[in-house]
C-alpha cells in the first residue's frame, strides 16, 4: 500500500480500505494500491497544517516563492516520465497533450505563482496617509485542494492552480488527489515534497491523501482548521462541498459544470461555415471532449445552411474515432446525461451509444432540439454531457434565441460567432447583452477550448459554474486572493506593519494604491 | 397607511399588516402607519428591478454617477429635517451624532459612489495584449439590500454604504426599511425618488419596502431575479439570509456581530491607565454603546495596576447616564445576553439591569471573567452585548492572552494597547500574529469606534463578524466590487468591448493593469 504525505513524511496511512487504479486504453488494472485515509489521517494532516501556517507567517514569502519555483524545475526535470504515467492512468495522449501541453502549461502556472508571490503584486497594498489606513489580502490559512480527473496536472490538487494559488499566498495545502491517476499524484507529491524539504518549508506546509470517504472529506472541509477549500469536479460534489463550506461560514471555490453556450449567427454560417464546423469538431472532440469548456450547446437560428451546418458535423463525428474517456464512471454519466436529453425530447444525430470493447469510450454524439422545446424544460436540456457530445438548439429565429440566453443558467464560457463583414452586428448586441451576464469569459469567433494562463482571464462564472461570480480559478494575481483575507492596519506603528504597507516601497517595483492612485514608489 | 415606492410610483401597498414606529425616549408611538408588504409588492418590485436592469446596462454609468451626486445634494438640502425625524424614531442625538457625524458621512459615502461610478475606479480593467484577452469587474443585476437599526443614515437600506455600493456598480436596488426607522427612511427614498426621476434612472432602480414577512424576506433573497444581498443586523438573522442565499448559489454580503476584542497590554496601563479608561469610556458608552465595533470584549493581564484600571472603568460607568436604546427589542437582547453571561459564570462589575420608566434604556454595564474560565467555555462569553456592555476578560499571563486569541470567532476589529516606550513589543507580536487572522481591521492604541470611509478600510472580517473574509462594507472602492461579476472578454471585437477595455484610455485617467502594470495611458 502506498503511503500518504502527512507533516513532512511518508507515512503509513490509516485507513479503512484501498482501492486500485485503472489503464483506461485496455480497461486492465494498474499495478499499486493506495489507502482511503481515514478520520485519523485527516485530524494528523489538519494539526500539521495548523502548526505549518503559524510558521509560514513567521518565514514569509520568500521561501514560499523559492519552493514554487523549485517545485516547477523539478516537474520539469521529470517531464518524460510524469507524461507517460498519466498517459497510463487517465489515457490522455502523451503529446501533444501531456508533454507539450499541460505540464508546460503546470509549470508556467507555478512559475507565475512564484513570481507573484515574490512580487506581492496580488496583495493590492492599499494606502491612505491622511488616515494612516492601510490594507492588503493576506493569507487566511490552511487550504484544502482537491482536483479533478481530466487534468492530471494542470487541476492537480498537489500542483495545479488552485494548489499554486494557495501556496503562494502563504497559505499551507493538503491536497487530495484524484483517484483516477493516483500514482501521477504520487509522483508531484514526492517532487513538491523534495522542494519543500531543499527550500525549508514547515512540514506540514504541503500534505497529500489519496482518498477519503465522503463523510470524511466533508468534515475536513468543516474542520475549523481548514480556511477555504478549492475544488474542480462534478457539480454533485461540488455542491456538497458547498453546502458544507456555507454552513461552516467558510469560503469554497468550486468549479462545477458549464455547457458553455456557443451561438453562431447566420452571419458567420454564411460566410465561413466550413471553417466554423471544422472548429467545432476540433474544439468538441479534443481528449475525448474532457474539458470544462467543452462546447456543449450551440444554438442556432433555423434555415437551409443551419441544416447543412449539421448535417456536416454530424458527419465529422461519424467518421472521427472515438476518444479514450478517462474511466468508466465518466462513460456511465455520459450515457446517462444522453439518455436524459433523449427522454427529454431531443433528437440524435450522430453517435449517442457506448463502444464496445475494453477500451473505456463513447461514440462521439450529436443531438438536436427545437429552440420551442428547450424553452419549454430549460433546466434539463442544460444538463451536462462531459466528454465529446454536444446539443444543438435550433431557434426559430432572433428573438427565440434571445429568450434561450435569458434561459441559461451560469457558464464558465459563452461563445458568439459573427459575420466578420458586419451583418451580424445588430444581432450580436442582442444576443451579448444577455449572454455577457451568464458567462464568465465571452469569445468571439474562437471556441471556448483552451484557456490561457492570463491576469485577464476569468476562468469561472455564475453559479452553478462556479460557486462565486467575482473569482476567476486562472490567472494570476486574481487566482491568489481567493485564499486571501483582506486586512486594514487602523494606526499600527509603522515597524509593526507587513512591509508592502511601510512608507518605503519594499523594493521599489511593487505597485500600491496609494491616496488613491497605483504607483510604485 | 404609507405607500411603498415600486416601479417609480408611491402606490399602496398590498399587505398583510401595518406597524408603526415607536419614540424611544419616550415610549409613545409615533404618528403613522406602515405596510408589511405581501409578496406582491415583492414581485412587482422585483420584476421592475429586472426591467430596469436591462435599461441600465443600455444607458451606461454616466446616469447612476449623476443619480449619486444629486441624491446627495438632496440629503445635504434636508440635513435638520432628516435629523429631526431619525432623533424621533431612534433617540440618538440630533446633535453631534446624526446632523454633524452621520449625515455628512452618509453624503460623502454617495459622493464617493458617485465618483468611482464615473471613473470606474472600481472595475480593475485588466488587458493582456499578447493573448487579446481584457477583463473587468462589471455589474451583476438586481440587488437587496436591508439595513439595520443603529444606523438610520449610514447603513439604511435605500441611502448607506450597500445601497451606494450596489447603485455604483450599475445595478437597481430594492430596499428594505428598518422598521424602527420607517418615516427616516421614507425621506431618503422620497429624495432618492425624486433625483432618479431628474437624472433618468429606469423606474425599477430604486425601490423601497417598509417590511416583509421573514418567509417573503428569504423568498424575495432565493428568488432567481436577485443577484446579490447586503445586509446589516443580527447573527440570527443574518444567519437566515445567508442560508437562504447559499441554498440559491449567490452572494450575501452580511454583517453580523462582533465583540471586538481589545487587548490592553501591561506596559500601556503602566504608562498611562488614565487615558485608556477615558478613550475606552467614550468608545463603549457613546450612543448607548450601539456599534458593531463596540469594544465589547476587553483583555488584560492580572495584577494591581489592572484591578485599578477595572475599578476606574466601573466608577465611570456607573457615574454616566445610561443612553437612550433604539428599541425595547434592542433592550431585552441586552438583558438577556447579559444574563447568559452571568449564568455562564461571569461576574457583574457595573450596571446589569434595564433602566425603569418609559425611556428605553439600560444601566452601563460591565463584567468581567477570568482567562481560565473564559478558555472553557469561549464560544458563549462571545455573546455579543448590543450596547453600552463590556466583558473583561482577566487572563493570569501573556500565555494566556495568546491562548485566548486562538480561541477567539471573527470579528470586525481588535486592537492592542501597547506601551509608547517599546517595552511591550514582544508581547505585542505574540498576540498580534494571533490577533490578526481573527479580525477584518487592526487597531493600535486607539479604540474601534469611528469607521473613516475610506480606500484602505476593511469594515469586515473573519465569519461570523462577516460573511466573507475578502470584502469590506465600507470603503471605496472594494465595497462596490461585492456587487459585481468578473467579466473576462476573449478575442472580442475592439469596438464591441465596453470602453474601458478599448486599447485607448476612455478618458486618459482610468487606472488599467496592462500586461503586468498599472497604467493611465
């Protein structure tokens, strides 16, 4: 049985089960067993944590900014090999994907969190002389991370954003790793582990279990230890860990679901419909259709090219093969989810169906619905497909597509395409007004796939998207303060005040808002 | 019976009741009756509120800058009148507290607002130029915003801090009065009213009830035609508001309770005791103590020179006249949380008993306990005391007093007295580094009454004091981003986004993040 991390060591867990992880490609079970930690590996990680942050205010940032960067060289160094075992435990392909994509992508998010935790950029040091008031988001406390399964990296509780963004406010983290690539987590465990040993972190500071039982992880979530909790995953968890969190009075950022609406106009069909179906299948059809900003729901308006528009996606489902889905639990939701929109009303176009075999995977499917029958049992028709499916609501006409946008509920994304000769630009503003409050991020003539590591990217969005309409999941410096806590200094000395808040710029280059403009003397 | 103000109109109100307002300082009942508004009213209100919100977002910031100002204008135009009225229906005195402290503090709070509304300050435009993505915060719709009793100015519903937060950020208000200010509050919406009209605003921008039902009140939260909730008052029910508003997945921005600790180390009373019992008196028995930052917790350290500041305090105490109480409600709570004080083992220093005759009041009051008794039951000798109420807390050592910090819930301040000559400075790190996750403001050597309006304030703090750790109620302009969604805009076309995202400056003033730095160009 594997061992979990807990205050600085790898330890025997204790636990009240194991459970085995799966190769998704052939259906056959991974060599390994990992513990499904009980109550008492918790408390022992949560009294860690606890202890680690009171050490963590004492040493600062700097060390915090070291280990991320360290953490992000030593990921590096084992790219090869990081890759290949996701590849084994969620089917995801080694490149481009995992190689050239998402561990790049991990450790330029850690390498940003690392400079912004250098920098202090994210604390928005706040000044105003005439009071002697003077503010700044500061870390609140041990965080809990968990992870989902389709980013074995990126997501990954002991090394995705979320972790980043906690670690680098100063805050301690436990993570919780996914089931579904437990040994992928194992492996940035023992690399965050080693960083965090080299640059001197308290031991509690960064802390994995692999599992817990449900009861378990929501009363860590409760613990009066535990400050916030970041989770990406299904919306059934996601809203237990919220209804938790609430009742605690604590703060959970949850990524839950998003259909992510993607409207094109007749416009933009017109002119450009091959290229807009190409995009399409790219963007729904990549890893299996695996991502939160997956295009799920495209609405269009009725008509002679809209018929050819799907005609030529469906058949580009068709003729394109199936991905590997991440594992069996995944098909079985996406064939219920399929299953509910039928009996809803919609109609099949392509796909819809299991593959048979070893290999965990799904048809690649298309439905339809009539604009009339979505408005009719808007909620159900919203209802997630998470893999390389997609609904198409055809609208009788503008103003029927209007009232869809005033139908939906909160998405990570909302997508518009328009006619680049101008035709569409009436319409558009229609259909933007309504969608821009629906939708985190608003794109134009690009699917929602893809989502860079951007200050100015909001990945989140309305509830039930996300769990708060303010907090962006990428990004930094916004990631950062949602472990934060905003603190004012009502008259404190000046030599007892956190440096960003002394007369004297720190460094010179960190920029505060002082007297009521930003500046970095 | 008075109208309610729904849709731009003063109409009758569909209610299930009347009530009426009370003369604290007199006891007798105040001319006028007051409709507890059926969920009718509700839903015209709130259906008006999403009409005028679409016509918000069309007419743009200019209108709700200018709406700001003018309504200012008017509640500066009517100062004695709005004086005059809130002294009868709350006891609090005309003179220095309503006409001089809170009235112009109740203006500037709607100037600020109305600033930051025409620059959008507030938004953090950000712009990442080599990804073309640009984000903002913007407006999140409808919201409802109930104020408490103790601020017939500051914090009403349809004139304080949320409302100006709320309007600023483009988005209509319903108000609730408090029903122990009813006619206060219906001359600032009627002023409200009328600047909404001259400048244009859509007739659902501003809208007032006088008072629901607690079922209506939840129902009018959880409806899906209300974004977000601030509101100002009791834990109970704030508590209730906030379950209604996490149970819909939308934030509630709450304050609720706080005893504010005070921490008097023993080098400040050697130095100077006298001072501290007068600036401790002043706090906690000013306007009948009724603040949410009323130092209503006090910790010291056992000795001679405490035994003395305590007995200073009890002689002062017992010397002064007792305020007036808002209501009798506010008076029975007083009772019985000093009561539950005492049944918990506390002992009665001071006062502790409701003052007779037909003014609401009660004796200046003030207990104390001892650091180990306090340790064993925590949780209750944080019962809040509404009033002019102190708890001392007598711990044996500086051991204790950071014991006592570990214990302690959320609350929006703490402050540490420390000597001026540097020999508590040791002492003062051990307990600020505990002190300060605890509490939204950090005071030093002064007492947490009196909250300056200002960019760096945190009026907020850790829950319970607050809902959320991160956002403050009073300031701009953080307050108003409470009220907001972050909206991240992907390969829009440069003239579809909103100005402030434009490659040029909209007015060459606008504070923007680009590409890592803040800029005006």
């Amino acid at each position: 049985m594997h061992p979990v991390l807990i205050n600085g060591q790898w330890i025997s867990a204790k636990s009240s089960g194991a459970f085995t992880a799966t190769n998704p490609q052939t259906g056959e079970t991974l060599p390994g067993e990992y513990p499904i930690s009980n109550w008492d590996d918790c408390d022992r990680a949560l009294t860690a944590a606890t202890a680690a942050y009171q050490e963590m205010l004492k040493i600062g940032r700097e060390p915090v900014a070291k280990f991320l960067g360290l953490y992000a060289d030593k990921i590096e160094g084992q790219k090869q090999e990081l890759a290949a075992m996701a590849n084994l435990e969620t089917g995801l392909p080694v490149a481009p994907r995992l190689h050239d994509v998402e561990l790049p992508r991990t450790i330029g998010q850690l390498r940003q969190a690392s400079a912004a935790a250098s920098s202090q950029s994210w604390t928005l040091p706040t000044i105003d002389t005439a009071n002697n008031i003077r503010s700044l988001h500061a870390s609140i406390g041990p965080v809990f991370s968990i992870g989902p399964n389709n980013f074995p990296f990126a997501y990954n509780g002991v090394a995705g954003g979320d972790f980043a963004a906690a670690i680098a406010a100063g805050n301690p983290v436990i993570a919780k790793a996914h089931p579904a690539h437990p040994s992928t987590s194992r492996m940035l465990a023992e690399l965050a582990h080693a960083a965090a040993g080299e640059v001197g972190l308290p031991t509690g500071a960064v802390q994995m279990v692999y599992r817990t039982s449900h009861e378990d992880g929501l009363r860590m979530i409760a613990d009066p230890r535990i400050m916030a909790t970041g989770f990406t995953g299904s919306r059934h968890a996601g809203l237990a860990i919220k209804r938790a969190s609430d009742e605690a009075g604590k703060p959970a950022y949850l990524e839950m679901s998003s259909v992510n609406p993607v409207v094109i106009l007749p416009g933009a069909i017109a002119e450009r419909s091959t290229d807009i179906v190409g995009e399409f299948c790219t963007s729904c059809l990549m890893a299996a259709g695996q991502f939160c900003t997956n295009p799920g729901f495209v609405v269009l308006i009725a008509g002679e090219t809209t018929e050819a528009f799907v005609k030529a996606v469906a058949q580009k489902f068709s003729d394109s093969p199936s991905g590997t889905l991440l594992t069996s639990g995944v098909r079985a939701a996406l064939g219920q989810s399929v299953k509910t929109l039928i009996d809803s009303g919609a109609v099949l176009v392509a796909g819809g169906s299991a593959d048979q075999g070893p290999r965990v995977a799904f048809e690649n499917t298309v439905l339809r619905v009539s604009g009339s029958k979505f408005l009719k049992s808007a909620e159900t028709y919203q209802t997630e497909m998470f893999g390389a499916a997609s609904l198409f609501v055809v609208a009788k006409d503008l103003e029927e597509v209007t009232q869809i946008m005033t139908h939906l509920e909160g998405n990570l994304t909302g997508t518009i395409y328009l006619a680049k000769d101008g035709s569409d630009d009436a319409a558009y503003t229609k259909v933007a007004t309504k969608l821009r409050q629906k939708v985190g991020r608003l794109l134009n003539n690009k699917m929602p796939t893809g989502v860079a590591v951007s200050a100015a990217m909001n990945h989140g969005g309305p509830f039930p998207a996300t769990g708060h309409a303010g907090f962006t999941a990428v990004g930094f410096p916004a990631t950062i303060r949602r472990f934060s806590m905003l603190q004012s200094f009502d008259g404190v000395r000046e030599d007892l005040l956190p440096d960003a808040l002394r007369d004297q710029n720190p460094d010179g280059q960190l920029w505060r808002f002082i007297d009521g403009n930003w500046t970095q003397k």
